[in-house]
C-alpha cells in the first residue's frame, strides 16, 4: 500500500530517510491535499532506472521486429566476429 505524508512531515529528515529505506515502494508528498512529490530510497530508484531502461529495450525490439530489422543469431554471430576480429 503506498504510503502518502503531507508535505510538513518532510521537516524530519531522519524518520523520512528511514521510512524509505524500510519501503519498496515511494512515499507520495502532497501539498494543500494534492499530490506534489515523490520521494524513494537510492536503491529503489537505481533498480526502478534499470526496469525502465530494460522496458525501453524491449520496446525498440519489438519495433524493430515489426519493421523487418532482425537478423538470425548465427549471422548476427559472424558480424560481431567479424567486426571485433574474432
């Protein structure tokens, strides 16, 4: 369940630096009752960065599937080899 604090709370570092250390997840910070931030632990932002960026490379190889620029793997194999001189 995400957790949400208002803005005010963010005056104590400390428990909010704990907080997101203990949660996997973000605490969302609102102001005025709306959302305005979100906060997260360095870990779960690094490991979030690395599923975004997995997700992006899934997603320009299905493009380029859909438009024809694939390649087998035993060609792919021999330019590699050939472009590095192995």
């Amino acid at each position: 369940m995400p957790q949400i604090i208002p803005i005010k709370d963010l005056k104590n570092t400390s428990e909010i630096s704990e907080r997101c250390h203990k949660s996997d997840e973000p605490i969302y910070v609102t102001k005025n009752g709306y959302g305005d931030m979100v906060i997260m632990s360095m870990e779960i932002y690094e490991r979030t960065m690395r599923l975004l960026s997995v997700y992006k490379d899934i997603e320009l190889s299905e493009k380029q599937a859909e438009n024809g620029q694939i390649m087998d793997a035993r060609s792919a194999l021999y330019e590699m080899r050939k472009k590095y001189g192995l």
